[in-house]
C-alpha cells in the first residue's frame, strides 16, 4: 500500500531566523527549480518576510502587521474588527475593513468625527494616496475565488467621490508607487503595473497563491522586493524578460 499522506515539514519553522540588513548573502533560487514539497513547505511556514527600503538598500525583517491609528473620536462599528487601512484627507477619513471571506467595507468620516457614507462593500486591502487621487486596492481570494480592483477616491470639495475603478486580474495584496505617477500591486498571481491612465499591465505571472505577498518595496537597479512567506521575492523591472528570483535566508537550505 502506499504511504499514507503527511504534511511537509514547514520552512522555517522556529519562525524567522535573525538577519542583517541588506539581501547580499541571501541564497538566490529560481523558484521553477523548487519541487512540490519544496513549495508546501514554505506555504506551512510560520515565518513571512516584510521589506523595507533604506537609501536604496531592501531591508528584510519578519512581517508584524501593525493596526492603523485611527483618528479619536470616530465611533467604528464593532460588526468589522480592527480597521485594515485607514487615510486622512479634506474631507474626513476614510477607514477600510478586511474580514476575509466574512466580508469587509470602505467608510468615510467627516473631520468633525460624524459618520458621513459607506463607500464600498469591498474588502480593503491598502489605501495608497497619491498627489492626485487616493487608490484602494480591495478583493480577496479564498476557496477558488480570486479577484480585485483598484478604485480611485477624489476630494471634490467636501466629500470623498468614487472615480475609476480596474480589475487587477488577482486579489491584490501589496501595491507601491513608482516615481512616474504608476503603481506596482503584488497579487497572488504575479505582478501588474496600473499607469495613471488606469491601464493595467501584466508584468509577471507568478503562482504566489501560497505564499501570501505582504509588502512591496523599490530598491536600487529599478529591482522590486516583495516579502512573501518564507522567502523574498526580488524582481528586476529592467529586463525584457520580467521574471521573479527567490531569496532564502543564510544557512536555511
């Protein structure tokens, strides 16, 4: 008979080991090469990476989500939980919500702290400002469902107004902002690009569904880092041919 079926081993599985800024002794992978058990055991791992960025160097650190400071005096409803995302702007805040697949939403404050509107019923993933508009990056995947958009919110006067809206292809889970006005979003199936334009550009399809992006960042040499679960992923936007290299930490495989 066959052996009965087990669970791997997760990578990393004391959680993240200690590290020293910068990725120069990192172990650079092609993920293609890695085998089925390879890729299960970092989806089993306890450890998920973030990146930061310091004068051009990627700075990796175990991944801490951290609450949003919420504005005092706004009275959010307890059916949501913590709030995933909030921004302040002219006409009050906007606090978004993220309950998985129980749902989440988008609400919009005034500054007097008063409720004003329920803008989506969407689940918010980030809320990026940019000089000209705020975008919120909402969707979720979880039991074969995977879907997103980006949906631009404007300041006209005093209130908060819901401008263009884009499917991304994959639920979003980190998007940054790059110099000339676009936006790189890391979703579970690989990198886009949305121009100012709201056109939006398949860069590199991944298969990143088990590894649950967490943060997106710009380093020097027009590379993108984004820390994933168990590895960082290093993404060189210079190349005609975009493709992902995978990053383990020292003295893990």
């Amino acid at each position: 008979m066959p052996p009965a079926p087990h669970d791997p081993v997760p990578f990393l599985a004391d959680s993240c080991p200690p590290v020293t800024p910068g990725l120069r002794d990192w172990k650079r992978v092609d993920p293609a090469t890695l085998s089925y058990d390879e890729l299960s055991a970092l989806n089993y791992s306890p450890c998920t990476w973030s990146v930061t960025v310091q004068d051009g160097v990627p700075i990796p650190a175990p991944y801490q989500p951290i609450s949003p400071e919420v504005p005092r005096g706004l009275q959010l409803p307890r059916t949501f939980g913590r709030p995933r995302a909030v921004r302040q702007g002219g006409p009050g805040t906007l606090v978004g919500f993220n309950r998985g697949e129980w749902g989440g939403t988008l609400l919009w404050y005034g500054s007097d702290g008063s409720f004003r509107s329920r803008l989506l019923d969407e689940n918010v993933v980030q809320i990026l400002a940019l000089p000209s508009a705020i975008l919120v990056f909402v969707g979720i995947a979880h039991l074969g469902d995977d879907h997103g958009r980006a949906v631009e919110i404007v300041e006209s006067g005093q209130r908060f107004e819901l401008k263009r809206a884009v499917d991304l292809g994959s639920a979003p889970r980190a998007a940054v902002p790059e110099p000339n006005g676009a936006v790189l979003v890391a979703t579970m199936k690989g990198l886009v690009k949305l121009a100012p334009d709201f056109a939006v550009q398949s860069m590199l399809k991944a298969d990143w569904g088990r590894l649950y992006p967490s943060t997106i960042v710009l380093g020097a040499n027009q590379k993108a880092y984004i820390g994933m679960r168990g590895v960082i992923a290093e993404i060189d936007l210079s190349s005609s041919v975009v493709h992902d290299t995978w990053l383990f930490p020292p003295a893990s495989r």
